[in-house]
C-alpha cells in the first residue's frame, strides 16, 4: 500500500511540474509581445516626421527650390518608414502573438506617414501653381513680342510704300525736265501728277496713323485681358490649395473609433 502511495504521489508531482511549464512558455511570451506593442506605438517612436511637418507648417512653402527640397526629403523620410516597418513586421512574426504586433507596427506606419502627408500635399500644389504661371507668363510673352513684331512689319511695309510714292513723284519730275514738250503744258500735267502723289502720300501717312492707334488700343486691351486672366488663374490655384489643404487635413486626422 506504501508502494502504490508513493507512486501515486510521484506522479502528480510530475503532473504538477509540467503545467507550470506550460503556463510558462504561454504567458512569458505574452509579457515580452505586450512590451513590444508598447515600445512600438507611435508615442513612443522617435520619428523625424514629426521633425518635418514642424520644420514646415502651412504656408511656409514659398518657392519652387523649397518645395523641390521638402519633396526630396519626405521621399527619404518615405522609405525610412517602409524600411522600418519591413523590419519590426519581420521582427513580429517569431513571436507568440504576431498579429498584435503587426497591428502595432502598421499603426506606427500610419501614423509616420499621416505626419508628412499635409507638406507633401502642400510642395506638390506650390509646384503645380508655379507651373501654371510660368505658362501663363510664356503665352503672354509670345503674345506681346507677336504683336510687336507684326507691328514692326506693317510700319516697314508703310514707309516701303511711302519712299516708293517719293521715288515715282521723283522720277516724274526729272521725265518732265527731259521732255521736248510743251513746258507750260507738262509744267501743268507734272503739277497734276505731283499733287496726285502727294494726295496718296498724305493719305498713306494718315491710314497709318489710323492703324497704329488702332494697333496700341488693341494691344492695351489684350495686355489688360491678360492681366485679367492671371488674375482668374490665380484666384483658381488659391482655391484649389485650399481645397487640398483641407483634404489632406483630412486624410491626416484620426479615423473615428
């Protein structure tokens, strides 16, 4: 009867010994995964995104250089958190609970990247409105310098026409003195003919005068229909900033519970 005790006895100390093992390896693992969750939480990260968006806040992109810089660096602050992210998601997958810690370091991501979003929203619109107004700025150049230049060529056309009217009156005259004719009555033809000339000559200057006051109002409305144009564009660029803005303030705040 002894005999039978004392192998009953050393059996359930046996069987005591091995679920203290169990809920050893269960619950140790658990410990080490719920501080691993803690220390990966976005509170508790150092994370230069913070550094960026305070480095930039809203409305201190004011030039292309700038938005071109703030563009460079959140593409590197980018891959920083993806780089990070493959590493603490790979680091999860030996542990006991690796769904909570991938959770955690998803959320680690999501929030890094919501941190960058509103500037790098911000860089791309500045770029977008430069763009816009250096087009405008190219067409309305290519506008003026067209105008002027057909300016150009009818004022040479005119005086083309005007030295001709000359040189035909001039060349009348000198036939005139030539002939053998009678010179009171070629006196009076070439008196005709002078006057004629210089009819059409006073009514060329005065046709281009016409024209060229006609030419500058025209190119002082175009000039203002320019400006008025700019203006719209600019209007426009301001809302659709804002617009973007507050599209990416909303995509930057916390989702809803």
């Amino acid at each position: 009867m002894n005999s039978i005790t004392r192998s009953y006895r050393i059996w359930h100390w046996l069987q005591l010994h091995s679920m203290a093992a169990i809920v050893a390896v269960v619950f140790v693992p658990t410990a080490s995964s719920a501080q691993n969750v803690a220390a990966g939480s976005p509170a508790a990260s150092q994370s230069s995104s913070a550094d960026i968006s305070g480095r930039y806040p809203a409305g201190s992109i004011r030039s292309v250089e700038t938005a071109e810089q703030v563009l460079q660096e959140i593409d590197r602050e980018r891959t920083r958190i993806e780089a990070q992210y493959a590493d603490e998601e790979h680091a999860c997958y030996p542990k006991f609970f690796a769904s909570s810690c991938i959770d955690a370091a998803k959320e680690k991501r999501r929030h890094a990247l919501s941190q960058i979003r509103p500037v790098e929203v911000e860089a791309n619109a500045f770029k977008r409105r430069a763009r816009v107004a250096e087009r405008d700025k190219a067409l309305a150049d290519k506008r003026a310098g067209d105008e002027a230049e057909a300016l150009k060529r009818a004022t040479e056309q005119k005086d083309k026409e005007v030295a001709k009217a000359g040189k035909e009156t001039e060349n009348a005259q000198q036939a005139e003195k030539s002939a053998g004719q009678d010179r009171n009555g070629q006196k009076t033809k070439t008196a005709d003919r002078v006057a004629q000339h210089q009819a059409r000559l006073k009514q060329a200057q005065a046709e281009e005068a016409a024209n060229a006051q006609k030419r500058a109002a025209n190119v002082a409305a175009y000039e203002k229909k320019v400006q008025e144009s700019q203006a719209r564009q600019r209007e426009i660029a301001a809302k659709k900033a804002e617009q973007e803005r507050e599209r990416a303030a909303k995509d930057a705040s916390p989702p809803k519970p």
